[in-house]
C-alpha cells in the first residue's frame, strides 16, 4: 500500500510512465500500418496478376483465330485476315499490331500497318526457331512493348510468322488506383529478365514476385512499396491515437487516486477504532487494577505493632 501510494504522489514516476505508455502505443500502430500496408500490397498484387494472366490468356486465343484464318486463305487474298486484325485492335487496345509474315522473305508482308525489313526478318528467325511454340521478344523502337511470334500453320510446314505487338502497360492497365500511389512501384519483365516496364523505381520492399499464369506469355510481375514514418504514423491517427491514450491514461491515474484515498480512509477509520478500544481496554485494566488494590486493602488486619507505635 505504503510502495502504490507513493508511486501515485510521484511526478516524475508518474511521467515516466506516461511517455512508455505513449512509446508503446506509437510502436504498436507503427507495427499495425505496416501490417496493413504490405497486406494491401499482396491482395493489390494479386489482383492484378490474376487480371494480366486472364488477357495474356486471350492473347493465345486471337493468334489460334488469325494463324487458323491465315492458312485458310491460300494464297487467296488477307481481306478476312485483316478485317479480324482491326478488329481485333480495336476491341483489345494492348493489341496495337498484328503482322502476317511470309517465311519466303520474297513475299508480301500483310499487316495493321507498315512493317520495316529488320523488324520482319526478326519474326521470321523467331518463327523459324520455335519448334512451334510461342516467342516473345521485345519490340525495338517501342519502349514497353514486346512481340509474340507464332509459326503459321504451327507445323514444319509452316508458310508465316504470325505476330502480335503487345503494349505491356495497357497489358497492366486500369489495375485500380493503388498502382498510382508515391512509393508503390510496378514492373514486368520477358522471361529472360529484360525489363519492359518499371514504375515507381527499385522497390524497398518487394513482397510479390510472380510469373504471370499463361504459358505462352510467363512474364514476371514484381511489386514493391517503400514505407516511410508518414505510412508508419499518418498524423491524424497518430494524432487521436496518442490522444486516447493520455487520456485513458489520465482517467487511470485518478480511479487508482481515489480508490487509494478510499482504502487510506477505511485504513485509518480501522486504525482509530483499533485505538479507542485499546484505549479502553487500558481503562478498564486501569480500574481493575485499582479495585483490586482497594480491596486488598480493606481486606488485610492492622498488625498490633503498628497501633503501638502510633
């Protein structure tokens, strides 16, 4: 009682307490916002994965249409080609180039738009060398965009290299609002590492790294965000935070004040009761004491000598 009445009259102690109290609480949410901000990060991410894996995925469903078209024509003409080509381009923006390469470089190149003699010569070795699978290459002179190159007909009697050019950003586009936040950053790779986008800079925490879920197209997403002491302690929360707790704080202290003035009270009334009956006590111990000598007294004999000597 004695060690809890005098902690409670300490100032300095009192103080002391305090500040932990408001340390501990700082920390706490400073641990709670970097939960909450890294949790955001992985289903934010996760999201947008999902979302780029399903579009790489109608990317393999347009080139079987335009490779199986392309073979059905024969040499017949490319006007059906090109009609699902515009089409094409024009319901799935990202999708801003598809090329129809003669493997013969002595053919006539049939596409969206012009193709220059480098970039076509590219498509063919691509094709050539798939062994009928997917390439995908990055597309000079068009920063963020890559190629996916396809023999046609998908055989060793192929006669084309099928091309679409793929705008990677619009790939990631309109993945919510979250991407556009200061120090998150996004990035998307080919799979032998080269870059194609990267916003935001080197990420200061990566927590999502993964290939996107096509088979054809397993570009690697990477996000990241750097967290700074304005996400760790945003200042109106912060703010009420400290506030709630000083003033539970303070409503604490008075509750243990009074309810330790209650006990001193019912202390000190317990005390002066003790004392009054002890006090009476002695009284009546007192007086015992001189009933008894009184009757002592009067119950012992004169002796004769004593009246002789009086």
């Amino acid at each position: 009682m004695r060690r809890r009445t005098s902690t409670l009259e300490s100032l300095p102690r009192l103080a002391a307490i305090g500040g932990l109290l408001l340390v501990a609480a700082a920390v706490a949410l400073a641990v709670f916002q970097r939960h909450a901000l890294l949790a955001e990060l992985e289903d934010e991410s996760a999201v947008l994965h999902r979302l780029a894996s399903q579009r790489a995925d109608q990317h393999d469903a347009h080139m079987t249409a335009l490779s199986a078209i392309a073979v059905a024509a024969q040499g017949g003409g490319h006007s059906l080609f090109l009609e699902v080509a515009a089409t094409i381009t024009r319901f799935y923006p990202r999708i801003d180039e598809v090329q129809l390469v003669p493997l013969d470089p002595q053919g006539e190149i049939v596409g969206t738009e012009p193709l220059d003699a480098q970039t076509a010569e590219r498509v063919r070795a691509a094709a050539r060398a798939s062994g009928g699978r997917i390439a995908l290459l990055p597309r000079a002179g068009r920063p963020d965009h890559y190629m996916m190159v396809k023999r046609s007909p998908n055989s060793d009697a192929a006669r084309y290299g099928l091309m679409l050019g793929i705008d990677a950003e619009k790939l990631l586009g309109e993945g919510g609002a979250f991407w556009s936040r200061p120090g998150v950053s996004l990035g998307l790779d080919l799979p032998d590492g080269q870059p194609l986008i990267a916003y935001g800079g080197a990420p200061q925490t990566v927590r999502f790294s993964r290939a996107l879920g096509s088979a054809s197209q397993p570009l690697l997403l990477q996000t990241g965000m750097r967290i700074g002491l304005a996400d760790l302690f945003p200042p109106l929360k912060t703010g009420l935070l400290l506030l709630a707790v000083a003033l539970a704080y303070l409503a604490a202290l008075a509750v243990l004040r009074q309810r330790a003035r209650a006990v001193a009270a019912l202390e000190q009334a317990r005390l002066g009761a003790l004392d009054s009956r002890l006090a009476h006590a002695s009284r009546v111990n007192a007086l015992g004491e001189m009933a008894s000598g009184l009757a002592h007294e009067l119950t012992q004999p004169h002796s004769p000598r004593s009246s002789t000597i009086r």
